[in-house]
C-alpha cells in the first residue's frame, strides 16, 4: 500500500496524433468566456469536468440531490469571478469548491441540531443508501465502511483513491496547509479500517479487502455519467 506521500499529478495529458494536449489545457479561457456571457464556452466547461463533480456528490449524498449540487457548484464559478486564480488546477479548485458546496448542504441539514459536521457520517447526516449492483463482498463492504467514517474522512479518500490527488492536491481541495493534509489522510485511512474491522461478516472478508484495498477502492470509484 501506497504512502499518502507517493507522487501523485493530475490527469497525464492526452495524446491526439503527435501532440499532447493537457487535460485542464484552455479551462481558464473557458472559464473566463463563461463569467462573459458566452454560454457555450460553459457548456464545454461543464462537460469537461462534470464526472469529476457529479463523482464527488456521489455515494455521499441522496440520490435527488446529486444533480443541485453539481448544479451549484458549477454557477459559484460564475458567481464569484475571481475564485480561480490559476494558481493550482482548475479540476482541483473546481473539487474544493464542491466540497464547500457539501459542507453547507450539511451544515444547513444539521444546524437545529447543533452537531459538528466533521465528526458525523453520511448514513448519520441522512444521505440513505447507497449500492453497487452486482457488486462483490469486497467493494459492498468498503463502500459501507467509507460511509460509515466521518464526513471529512470519506471525502479525503475518495480523492485519495478516486481522484488520484497529491498531498498538496489534497490541501487545496480541503483549505489547509500540507502537512495537515497529510495527517488528515493517515487519521482517515485508520478511521476506514476501524470501520472495515467492525463491519467485516468475516475475518475472511475483512483480509481480502484489506489485502488489496487501493484495488478495491478505485473499483467502488462510480462509473463516469
């Protein structure tokens, strides 16, 4: 298993005929056609990285509210013109503007309870279940693990594992200095194990996941939509 200190980049650029073109290649033109007026420019935008957002809604919220949020996220990029400042990926900016979306959709969902967001679960938060179909033991079982941790704790290794992002990348989508970064994603890679230990029907099962469980978890990744 791989350290959370192992070199991880962006998406490796996409090689049309003799030419590789960078996957985030022409995002701030987009971006910047789009707070214009040019409508279309958004729609090349969203279409470019709506898997990556609709991805991180995914397996943490209801079904019925994957699509608002996505939708919201993607105007606060309009909304707030200098938001980007070009100074990381517009795909990793673009992550932490969605995990600030998620957080205020639960803060607002808890706020009469007055329950601190980071120490709940998205089966505590009222996300309702979340399945695989035709899944194995394995992927059924790390997925409920993942739900099962702290909110912060899943969102960290989905990026971790789903996303493929760095230690830095990680802090920019979170708000916080690297080596935070980094502690937090040791802190959740414990949490997920404690979860799989207690959720686990066998000690069998609870091996074979933990045997292999970067394969396991890019497999429970959803599919792109």
């Amino acid at each position: 298993m791989k350290d959370a200190d192992a070199d991880r980049r962006d998406p490796a650029p996409v090689v049309r005929g003799t030419v590789a073109v960078a996957m985030d290649e022409g995002d701030q033109a987009l971006l910047d056609a789009w707070r214009a007026g040019d409508a279309a420019a958004g729609d090349r935008l969203f279409n470019r990285h709506f898997s990556a957002v609709d991805r991180f809604f995914r397996h943490k919220v209801g079904a019925a509210d994957i699509q608002d949020l996505t939708q919201r996220t993607f105007m606060i990029c309009v909304e707030r013109p200098h938001g980007f400042e070009g100074r990381s990926s517009f795909r990793t900016w673009l992550l932490g503007v969605a995990n600030n979306v998620l957080r205020e959709h639960y803060r607002a969902a808890v706020r009469e309870r007055r329950e601190d967001i980071d120490e709940l679960s998205v089966v505590d938060l009222g996300a309702g279940p979340s399945t695989l179909v035709g899944a194995k033991e394995e992927q059924r079982l790390l997925l409920a693990a993942l739900r099962s941790v702290p909110l912060e704790c899943q969102v960290i290794l989905e990026l971790y594992f789903w996303e493929r992002l760095s230690g830095p990348q990680i802090a920019e989508v979170l708000g916080v200095g690297e080596n935070t970064a980094r502690t937090r994603l040791r802190r959740a890679r414990l949490r997920v194990g404690e979860a799989l230990e207690r959720l686990a029907s066998s000690r069998a099962l609870l091996t074979s996941t933990l045997a292999d469980l970067e394969s396991w978890a890019r497999s429970v990744r959803p599919a792109a939509v």
